[in-house]
C-alpha cells in the first residue's frame, strides 16, 4: 500500500474535520492508505484559542499522536494547521522544528545527510477562524517543505469549487480551509469538497511518485 500520512494540530476541532475530509480523498485514489495523526501540544504548554472556540467542537482525542518520524514513514505527506495571525499554530511550528532530530537518524546512505524526505510529494490545508490572512500560512508551511526538498502538490483551479466566483467558504487554489467562525456549520460541504478533492491530488501524485522509487 502507499502509505499517506495527514498530520494536524487542532485545538477546537475544526482542522480535524478538513484532515478526515482529505484523507478520504486520499483513500479515494486506488492503493493508497490515509493515515491521521495529530500534533500533541507542546509539554508545558496549555492549549492557545480564540474567544467562543474554547469549545472542542470535534473531539479527536482516539487519533494517535504524531512523532516527527512520521515525516519519513510515509510516501506522502499532509500537514493541517490552525491560522493563527496569518501563519502556522504554535504546535505545528514546534513540531516541524522538531524535524532537526530527523538529521541524526542513521542513514542508508552515508554520502546523503539529509532524510528521506527530499522529492516526497508534500501538501497543507488550514482551519481558520474569520479568513483574514489564511494563504500566508500554507506559505509558510511551503517554506519548510521547500527547505526539505519536497514536491508541493496544490489544489488548483481545476477543482470546480475553487473557481466559483460566488463562494464565500475557506480554501483557495493553494491549499483546503475552513473558516470556522464565519455564519453557519464549518466546515462547510464546500470546504470538505475541496479537501476531499486536495487529498485526491496528493494521492495521485504520491502514486505516480512511489512508481518511480
Ligand atoms: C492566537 C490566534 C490567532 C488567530 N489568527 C487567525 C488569523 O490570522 N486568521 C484567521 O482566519 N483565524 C485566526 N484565528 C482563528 C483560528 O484559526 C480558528 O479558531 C481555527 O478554527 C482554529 O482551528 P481548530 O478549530 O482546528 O483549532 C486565530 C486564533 C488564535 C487563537
């Protein structure tokens, strides 16, 4: 099986629901396995969150915690943030910097010091609140996979609820969201279908991937 691993943080909830979203997406593509894991909150810390969010909407406390080796135990690769002031969450940051202990695993090839994560095709979905600022967090996501060497795989405009001009739901052609604090239930069936739709992008381009390693 190709083995895709959806990896968020989520305090209320709702980057949980987009993960479920994509990773059925994932599971859509044949021979391919979607496998979630969350980002447990840094030790010490207490939870961070916005005002009438306190709430977790969705519980997802039965998905196992993820360990940064799970950046390399996979063919590819989702991560799913909470926006908070346009970037990554706390926890998604200290989790991917955690990634430097990935440098000291004993490696196949000793000419190579970096890990096996270099041309893993690699994609980011946000939850975020209002909207305000959402694509400069898959941005900065994009930097760390940059600095990995991995593929980015989008959305795109090809999918059909990203180019409808009269949708107010989160997602852009960069990456699924949710506005969580905007009228109504989010995430939103818009929103899920484009998560659904980005975790078949990933999927497809992991297989196509894992066929030429
Ligand atoms: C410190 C902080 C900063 C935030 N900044 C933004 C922001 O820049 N843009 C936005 O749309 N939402 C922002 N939010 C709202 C969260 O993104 C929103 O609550 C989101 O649903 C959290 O995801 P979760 O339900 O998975 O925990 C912020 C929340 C907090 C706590």
């Amino acid at each position: 099986m190709i083995q895709v691993n959806i990896i968020f943080h989520s305090v209320s909830g709702h980057t949980y629901r987009m993960a479920e979203a994509l990773g059925e997406g994932v599971r859509d593509i044949s021979g391919c396995q979607g496998r979630l894991l969350r980002i447990p909150e840094p030790a010490g810390l207490e939870p961070i969150t916005m005002p009438g969010l306190e709430r977790r909407h969705h519980d997802f406390s039965h998905i196992p915690e993820a360990k940064i080796e799970n950046l390399v135990d996979c063919d590819g690769l989702a991560i799913g943030s909470p926006v908070y002031w346009g970037n990554m969450s706390y926890a998604t940051k200290y989790f991917l910097d955690s990634a430097a202990k990935l440098w000291a695993l004993p490696s196949e090839d000793k000419s190579v010091r970096a890990p096996k994560l270099s041309g893993k095709p690699a994609t980011v979905f946000t939850g975020g609140g209002s909207g305000q600022v959402n694509d400069p967090a898959i941005l900065g996501l994009w930097t760390v996979f940059g600095s990995f060497g991995m593929t980015i795989v989008t959305v795109g405009l090809g999918v059909p609820e990203i180019s409808d001009p009269s949708r107010v739901d989160g997602g852009s052609a960069l990456g699924a969201g949710t506005f969580s604090r905007r009228p109504g239930k989010h995430p939103s069936e818009v929103e899920i279908a484009i998560a659904r739709a980005q975790g078949r992008a990933l999927g497809e381009v992991t297989r196509a991937w894992t066929k030429r390693v």
